[in-house]
C-alpha cells in the first residue's frame, strides 16, 4: 500500500495539545512571533495582542497539534486586512474580544490568551459560541484552514491527481490489510 | 453548428441543459426538430475542470440567492444553499458521481404499494416499468451505463474494498461497484476511467458521462440544435389562445431578450423550474403559468439522505479513485417490517479534506471534530439515498422580498422530513455502522444531509389534472404546448439516483413532441 508520510508529532506540540502552555506566541510592538520565531505577523489595524489572541482562539476551535500556529495565522492575518476596509469588523472584534477577555478573567483570572490549560480556554468559548466572533472565525477556518494546500500532506490528503494520470497506477486499489481484520 | 432567429416561432425552446434539457434537445434536433436550448451559465470542456473542490465548486455552482425554511439541518447549517447544483451547460451531470439505476417496479406505483402514509401526498406514475424499459435500455446505451449492455463494471477502489468486506460480514447479497455511466472500457469516443477521484468536480478525463460533452454536441452535430449560454430565462409568455408562444432571458449582461416559440419545455431542476412557472403569472394565469392544480412547487423531494464516514486503525486513502463508485441494494426493497415504508441505498464516497471539513458535522468544532479530521487518511465512507415522502407543505414558493440582479423574485426552498423519513435514515445509519464495525471500524460518525443534490417533484406527473402539474408524457394539464423535461416531473422519488430516469423520460418525450408536432397536435 501506497502510505504518505506525515508530519511526525513533535514533543513539544504534543506538551502543548495536553496541558502545559498556551503561551507559545510572542507579542512585540504590531508583530506576533511564533515559537522560536518560526513565522510573525505584523498587524495594523487590531492590535497585535488581540491579533495573538485570535490565533489562539482558532486554535482552540479545530485543534490540530500536528499544525503549527502559523496556518491559523494565515487565517487570521486575513481580519487585518479587512478590518482597515471595514470599521464595523474591526469594531466587533474588538468588543467582542474584550467580552471573551472579561469572562476569562471573572472566571479564570487571566485574560483568555494567557489561560494555561485548553480545557479552560474552552470553556470560556462554549460560554461564547453565541459571539458574532465566534461563528466568524469558526466559518472562515472551517474553509481557510483545511483549504490551505500547505496542509494537506499532513493528512494524508493528495489533492490534485488528473495530472498525475488519477490514481490508476498510483494505488487506488492497494489495500492490503483488510484480510486480517 | 446552428442559429436560429430569435423571431423564429417554428422552434422549440428547451430551459437548462441537464440530464433533461440537454438530452431532449439532442433527441429532438436528431429528429430534425429545430431546438434552441436557453442555459443560465457558461461552457466549460472538460479540460476546464479543476481538481480543488472550493474552486470547483465557484466555477460550475448554482450560487444564486436562495432562502430555506422548514425544519431540516440544511437550513441551519447552509441556509443559503438549499441544493448543490450546477449553472452550466450540462447542468448538474458536471457534478453527478454518475450512479445510473433503474427505479424498481412497485416504485412507480408507490400509493398502490404502501397504503396511504399520513401526511404524505403520494401518488401512483401514470406510467409503469414496462413501458418504460425500452427507454431505460436507449438511456444505458447512450450514457455507457456498466453493469448493462455488457458493459463490464469498474474495478474497485480503497473505499469500495473496504465497503465490499464490510457488506460480506453483514450478510448482504446484492453488492458492486456500480451501474455507473463512467467508462470502465473506452466507449462512444470517451476514454476510460484513470481512477483521478473529483467525480463531483467535473470529471477531466471525459470517462464520466455528461449531457454537457456527450449529447449535447451530438445534437449541435445536426445543425438543428442552437445552446444560448448565459441566457437566463425570466419569463414564460403565451398569447390570447393560452399556448405559450415565446420566452424573456436576460443575457450576460443583463440585456432582455425575447425568444419565440412553437413550444417550451422546461429543465431548470426542481428550483428553478417551478420558480420559472411561478413567475410566469399573467391575468389568465393568476397563481401562475401551469397551476390551475395549485401544485407548482409542491411535493418538493430531495431523497431521504446522509453519510457514514468510518475511522480504521490503518490508512484507506478513500479519496482515491471514482468517488461513489460502490453499491448495495439489498435495503431499497420495501420492508415495512424494518419500520418504515420504501428502501435505501447505501453507496460508496469519499470528500477531499476541504468538503469533509465543511460537511462531517456542520457547525462543529473542537477536539473530537478535530480527532476524527486529523484521521482522514484513515476513513471510508458511503452515502445513504432512499425514498423520501412527498408533502404537499415542501415546497417552493418565490420570496416575496427578495430579487435576483434581474429583478426576479428568489426562490425559497421549505423542507421538513416526514416521520418516515427520519425512522428510515435512523435505520440506514444503524445498518452502515454496524457495516463498517464488522470490519473493525474504530470511530463511526453519522453525517447529516449535504445540501441537496437530488431535487425532486416540484411540477408532477398526475394521471388527474388536479393531483399535479404534467401529464404521463410531461405535458402541462393546462397548456398543450409546455413541457417539463427535468426531475420536477417526479411523481415519486424511489430510492434510486435520479438522472438514469430524468434521461429515459427525455427520451419518451421526445417521441411524444415529435408526434404531436408532426400531426400539428401542437
């Protein structure tokens, strides 16, 4: 059988996807910086932590640990762009981040981004999922993320195959496990 | 290839180019009948066709305004988009996975069969499985249908394989790769099938029947058969006799134009076409062109529909080859003992990563969404297609708000599952996982309905005038000279894919026009 090789999971984003930090993105000046300075995002019209904080929350949504936080950005980096287009987005975002803020922090004591464990960053969204936010940035990954041919290696995803001749000679029919089930 | 004046009222007008407007004007221009086929959208070969389901999906879509109501998850979750079609020439047999059945006997004569069903207005074709046999064979002949004809079958793919074995240990019978109209040997000048998956993307080889490149070029190979694309038809007009006479399109640019007519057959699919007739009211058609019966838009059909996606220890890489190249029938016998009247198929599919995102559990998020996602590589899947109840209340009416950049009315489509329904899809969910669980399934999720791809009903075939909108021949009741060629004839649904039918009824009609205009019956 014709297996793709994904993505090996990294300890570190195996940590990350269990309990111990959210803290993986540097906020300095307009920019966020990823892990190690991997990628960076400089925003110009919402601030740069809120920017951090919408990575997050995309995150936090559809959670894969094999993906790095810059295919969420890649998403996010889009609001940037618009916002400066259209005032009443960058006005619902900054509202509406604030209202998830203040519950995290009546709740959890710290703002939403800088709540260590997942299960409590979720929380805060389940009390949320009624945000105009919410189902904005749940709609636009649900398309932007697992539109983005970067990632679909990693799923074991081919893509485009006509002009590869199809799957004909490239293992449409390799299975070879299903006599020992 | 043929063009006709739009003052020529000696033409017959065909609306959409689909398994029924496309096939009938091949039919008639190889009759010698001189057809102009009016087509909303554009013309794409098959070359044209992208392997990326979101791009695809904006370059040969139906994406006008629609509005939902009524009680299904499509208008929750897609409100905007009621069914999944295409706005080109070839309408949506671009997008058809190709699956080419004959309805069952009985299920042309469903309201003899089942009883009468509560809240259900079923009604019994005024035409049988004899009759139409001959018209089934001409349709399997033309489309390459596998499975007849000796036509061999297409060889199976991951998905199927593991389906197939699943369909052994559950002890069914009546299991293979399909009746589909793909080339599994080249045939009529089209290739064989290169297993590229993309089915529903336009299929790029050719291999995959289509009205779009196979029989509408055969028509326009006559020289009687003018296709206007970009014609979006807005208006049916009749004069003082009550015979329709011609039609208002709007062309690329918003231009209205007027076509004459002899006659007009109508294949917009089941949205479009009873939207047309709607709007088509005059001061002798007050509730609309055809609707003396009230039943324009009524009936409103969709199959009884939903998905099984299983999750294996090991990898299946579904997506590989044919997309729904897969079958079994032993459940679309009708078993009131199982609960429920009629029966399902269960067939195989597979959806990119971009559509299983979209479509595995609309709406939801989190880890176990992304759990099963991040098993992709890992999943088989089928879809469940089975007789729905036709319900007088599903149905499609013209929003009174709402205009499209023409200034026609929108349509909007109301759909609620009968009981029936529900109990059925309950059943089929409950068979396709215990399918894939014998064969050491270790996740199962249970899909909901996409947006609709099988539109049915909206102007039936009644053998009484007041129970629906055409005659056994797709004939107005109440104007001669009108014709509805599409799936909006169906009287019933069965539990069988609709194009294999919608292209044999095309066939049978077009005999009857070609009789009746020649002994000036119409």
């Amino acid at each position: 059988m014709r297996v793709l090789k994904k993505q090996a999971i990294s300890r570190r984003s195996f940590l990350k996807g269990s309990t111990v930090t959210a803290l993986g993105l540097t906020v300095m000046g307009p920019t966020i910086f990823g892990k190690n300075n991997a990628w960076s995002a400089t925003f110009k019209n919402i601030s740069a932590d809120d920017g951090a904080t919408l990575v997050q929350m995309a995150r936090d949504i559809y959670p894969h640990d094999h993906l790095a936080d810059k295919y969420y950005a890649a998403v996010i980096s889009g609001y940037d762009k618009a916002a400066g287009k259209d005032k009443s987005l960058k006005g619902m975002i900054g509202k509406e981040l604030k209202k998830i803020n203040s519950a995290s922090m009546k709740k959890y004591k710290n703002n939403y981004r800088m709540i260590n464990r997942e299960v409590e960053r979720v929380d805060i969204l389940k009390a949320n999922t009624k945000s105009p936010l919410f189902a904005k940035v749940r709609g636009d990954l649900v398309v932007g993320l697992y539109n983005n041919k970067e990632v679909w290696p990693k799923f074991g995803y081919e893509g485009e195959s006509a002009s590869k001749g199809g799957y004909l000679n490239r293992g449409y029919n390799d299975i070879d496990w299903l006599d020992k089930v | 290839m043929a063009k006709f004046s739009k003052s020529d009222n000696s033409v017959a007008v065909i609306i959409g180019s689909g398994a029924g407007g496309g096939v009938l004007g091949m039919e008639l221009a190889l009759k010698g009948i001189k057809t102009v086929i009016l087509e909303a959208g554009g013309r794409h070969n098959p070359q044209d066709f992208v392997n990326d389901e979101w791009a695809s999906f904006g370059q040969i879509s139906w994406l006008d305004k629609r509005t939902t109501s009524g009680d299904w998850r499509v208008a929750r979750d897609f409100s905007g988009l009621p069914s999944w079609i295409v706005k080109a020439v070839g309408g949506s047999t671009l997008h058809w996975a190709g699956a080419s059945l004959r309805f069952q006997p009985h299920e042309w004569k469903v309201k003899t069969e089942y009883g009468n069903i509560k809240g259900a207005s079923l009604e019994d074709w005024p035409i049988d499985h004899k009759e139409m046999d001959k018209w089934y064979t001409k349709a399997e002949n033309h489309m390459g249908t596998l499975g007849t004809g000796g036509r061999e079958r297409l060889p199976g793919n991951n998905n199927y394989k593991v389906f197939e074995a699943g369909a052994k240990r559950m002890g069914y019978k009546d299991f293979h790769t399909g009746n589909m109209s793909i080339n599994s040997k080249p045939y009529d000048g089209r290739i064989a099938c290169q297993q590229i998956g993309f089915c529903f993307q336009g299929c790029k080889s050719g291999a995959k029947w289509s009205s779009g490149y196979v029989s509408i070029p055969k028509g326009e190979a006559t020289g009687k058969l003018e296709v206007r694309t970009h014609a979006q038809v807005l208006k049916i007009e009749h004069g003082k006799d009550g015979k329709v006479n011609g039609v208002v399109y709007a062309d690329k640019k918003g231009t209205i134009h007027k076509q004459r007519a002899r006659i007009v057959c109508v294949a917009g699919n089941s949205i479009e076409s009873p939207r047309l007739l709607l709007n088509s009211e005059s001061n002798m058609f007050k509730n609309g062109l055809a609707n003396s019966s009230g039943q324009v838009g009524r009936n409103y059909m969709r199959h009884m529909t939903a998905s099984t996606y299983a999750i294996f220890e090991r990898p299946v890489y579904f997506y590989r080859g044919t997309t729904m190249a897969g079958i079994v029938t032993d459940e679309s016998r009708n078993d009131p003992s199982r609960g429920f009247v009629g029966g399902y198929e269960l067939e195989t599919l597979a959806l990119g990563l971009p559509f299983m995102a979209a479509f595995l559990d609309p709406g939801q998020w989190g880890r176990e969404f992304t759990a099963s996602m991040d098993q992709y590589d890992h999943m088989a899947g089928l879809w469940i297609v089975g007789e729905d109840m036709p319900q007088a209340s599903n149905r499609v009416t013209l929003h009174k708000k709402f205009k499209d950049k023409f200034g026609m009315p929108t349509p909007n489509v109301h759909f609620s599952d009968h009981e029936n329904d529900i109990k059925m899809r309950n059943h089929a969910w409950k068979q396709s996982t215990a399918l894939y669980e014998s064969v050491g399934a270790t996740k199962v999720i249970q899909t909901p309905p996409y947006p609709s791809t099988h539109n049915l009903g909206t102007n039936r075939m009644s053998a009484k005038a007041r129970d629906g909108v055409v005659n056994k021949h797709g004939q107005s009741w109440d104007v001669k000279n009108l014709f509805i060629s599409d799936g909006s004839q169906f009287t019933t649904g069965a539990a069988e894919n609709p194009t294999l039918t919608i292209v044999a009824l095309a066939m049978r009609q077009a005999e009857y026009i070609a009789k009746q205009m020649s002994s000036k019956a119409i």
